[in-house]
C-alpha cells in the first residue's frame, strides 16, 4: 500500500547521480527535470479562527502588519496530514510541519519551511522544504533541500498547487 | 540585457558536476571555490519606521526581547527589489522575499530565510538562501540551498556585503 | 585539537562524489549513511526565564497560541555555545545560531533553522542545518542543507540527542 508509494518517492542521491550521467551525454535541455520520481500529497490545513482550537492544525502566531492590506508579516504555524487523495479523512501518511509567513505588500504571496515527516511502520524519515510561494501562479515551486531516514539527501522539487477544493503538492525527487 | 545575466547566473547541477570532476583530476585544494558563475545583485530595504508604510519593503513583526541591547529575538519580514546596479530606481531584475531575524546577545547579527524571485519573460525561477549574517565581518556567506524554474538544483553561495552605500550579495553557483 | 576535529568534519562535495560513486559500484542498500565524516557537538541552551538575561543564550519571541496545551506556535531564537565534551564551561569550538518553534498539538515538537558558525583562527565556517525534530523519539534527524568556507558546499544530516544531561548534535557529513 503506502509502501510501494514510498518506494516511488524517495530518491536518494546515488540514483540521481545515475540519472544525471545519463542525461548528460543524451545533451538534454538543461532545464530537464525528467525523469525523476514523481508523488503527489494532499494536503489539509484547518487554519485557527479563534473558535475551532479542537480541529485547527494551523494557527497564526503574531499580528499583521500594518504597511498592507495583505497580512505582510503575519506567521503562521501549522501541522497539517497528508494524504494520498483528496479526502481529509483518508489515513494520513505524512504530516507536513513548519510555518509561513505573508511578505508582499501587492497581493498575497508566502514564504514556507516545513519538513514533511513519514512516520509509519513502513517509513521513517524527512523530506525539508523551503521556498517562496507565488500565490499569483497557478502552481508554485519550492525547493526540496535534503532528507533523513529512507529520504537521506533527498534533493528536488516540490510543486504547489493551491486548487481551493484540492490542494497539493508534487514532488519531484 | 538581463538575459545574459542569467544566463551566466544560472549553475544547474549537470554543469556543476561536470566541473566538479575536472576539479577532482586536477587535485585542486577542497576549499576551491573558482571556477564557478558568478553575479552581483544590489539590494534596497527600507525598513518600516510607522510613518513609511507607502514606501517601506520591510517591516518588523514582533516586539524586541529584553535579554540584550542588540534587538536579540526581532525578526523582520522583507520584499526587496535588487537591481544589476546601485540604484534603486533600476528596474528591479528580481525580488528577495523572505525573513531575518537578530540572534546574539553582544552585536548585531542576524539569521536569514529568503527566495530570490526571477519573474520576467526571459526567466522564471527562484533561488533558495538561509544562513547567518555575522556582521562583524565585512562580507558573510550564505548558502544557496536550491533553486527552481530555470534555475533548477542551483547550490552554491551567496555573499552578503553590507556597504551601507550599496549593499549586495555575489552569488557564485 | 580543535583542527583535527574539523578536519574530519567537513565534508566536500567533491570527496562526497567519490565516495557515492564507489558505493553504486559496491550495490550497497540505498539507506547507507556509512562511511561518512562524523564528529559530535555538545550544546548548552539557556533559556530566558524572566530573571537570567545576562545567562541566558535563547529566548521565547512571542505568545504561545491557544489551540494546544504543548506551547503551539512559540517561536524562540538561541545563540548557543558548541563544546566538544558535555561541560558547559569548555572552550566552545563553534556556535549555533537560529530559531526553532513548537509545532504540534498532541505533544512538544519542534522545526529547526539553524547556523553553526565556527570561527577560529584554525577554522572559518558555516553549516547550514533545518529540520523537524519529532521529540517522542530517542534522535531526531536534521538536515544539513550546505555550508561556506571550510565546510564548502557541505551536506548530510545532523542527529540530535535530548538527553537531558548531555543533548548533542552528532554530524554525519
């Protein structure tokens, strides 16, 4: 089930250095970002309104600024399952942890840190992201920027993608 | 005019290998760090002071601790443009979206989180940067942890000059 | 003393690839982390309590949030000595520099962005470490997602230790 998903998912550099032996003497663009192991999670973020502190999975943790209308500055922390669909009450097989913040004074826009964290008998380990997210695109990259556990030294991409019914995010290790 | 900027600014790992592999036949020194691309980029804050909300890129988010004169636990929110040269009216080439904050109880020093954003018609993509700005220092190092869009798997260094009259950071990747 | 520490601490990315690329010859499991540069740091975090300012090497830089009894959303910054033994009184060999914050609702938890800055006159340098530290485990695993000067270009993972009397950050680079 979840394992084979994994078994996907977590590149490690030693096959990725293959991968980039082979590409090099096909020539490739060097925008080339295939192949590479490819999952996508849903995410679910219930975010604190000041009543919901039983279900919230993510809370602000200052106030707003005052230089814009679109909360620049604000932080919030969060602790959202994963899944492998879009249903939020499918069994979680990663939680995403970190925290954001809004830093645009035109629009809104977020920067992120997070470590999605696999935590079940069939996995153990880290995926860590950092990044900005464009909110004006359709989808938003980030960096995947190292891995622990059976992710170790994981490197690549991972794709936002904020579809308001289906959020998620693509990775591409 | 800014493509070839890019063009040169942009290390993808293919590339970066390659030249990693001729460093290692030539036993060059480990601390080696030429050749590699190299640019300059000049960066504009204007911090937020309370009256400055129209022109601020920067604002404050918290309240100081009260464990040092050095604005120790401050962190400050920022949206800069950075320019090919030293003014600030220069159309901006991209923007640095992220955080800093103070972290040493005997000087100013601070912590950075940033993006660089590339979003023009020539070239999208982002540049990931954390690490510690020791001020003491006339130049500090980040590292750039990853990158995507055009400048896919970028790692490298930035380096952080805090010329008061100009302010840059030296990306060499 | 301090230089033969770091000698066999900072690993480059070039000596990295030579030693992934005999592994792939040798088929060993994807998961090896071995041989890798290994040294451990002690940490000592004194934490602001109100009355020990002039102690204290860390502080709270907000309020906690109100959806969960486990400190959700605090955030702290820390400056904290490195010592290559358990004795707070040591020479420190670097200093960790950054902030964590508490990010779950059921238990302590906390996400990691730290600097550790050695600056000798043996040895000038960063390691640059993020990651989740899932306290209900024995070690955590942190990334360490790049380096500048005489960890150039570094990468690996950081295992974090809590034991109360001796938290330790091991590296293996």
């Amino acid at each position: 089930m979840a394992k084979s998903f994994i078994d996907k998912a977590c590149s490690i550099l030693f096959f990725l250095l293959l991968i980039q032996a082979v590409l090099a003497h096909r020539k490739l663009s060097l925008k080339q970002k295939e192949p590479c192991k490819r999952f996508v999670l849903y995410y679910h973020d219930t975010i604190f309104n000041g009543t919901n502190a039983a279900n919230a999975t993510s809370s602000p943790v200052n106030n707003v600024t005052n230089i814009s209308k679109f909360l620049f500055g604000l932080v919030v922390v969060f602790d959202d399952p994963m899944t492998l669909d879009q249903h939020l009450l499918s069994p979680p097989v990663a939680r995403a942890q970190g925290f954001y913040f809004y830093d645009m004074k035109t629009t809104y826009n977020a920067w992120f840190g997070f470590t999605l964290i696999f935590n079940s008998s069939d996995y153990k380990g880290t995926l860590n992201n950092m990044g900005a997210g464009m909110m004006g695109e359709e989808t938003r990259d980030l960096s995947v920027v190292g891995g622990t556990g059976d992710c170790f030294m994981a490197r690549g991409i991972a794709t936002f993608r904020t579809d308001k019914l289906h959020p998620s995010y693509t990775y591409c290790l």
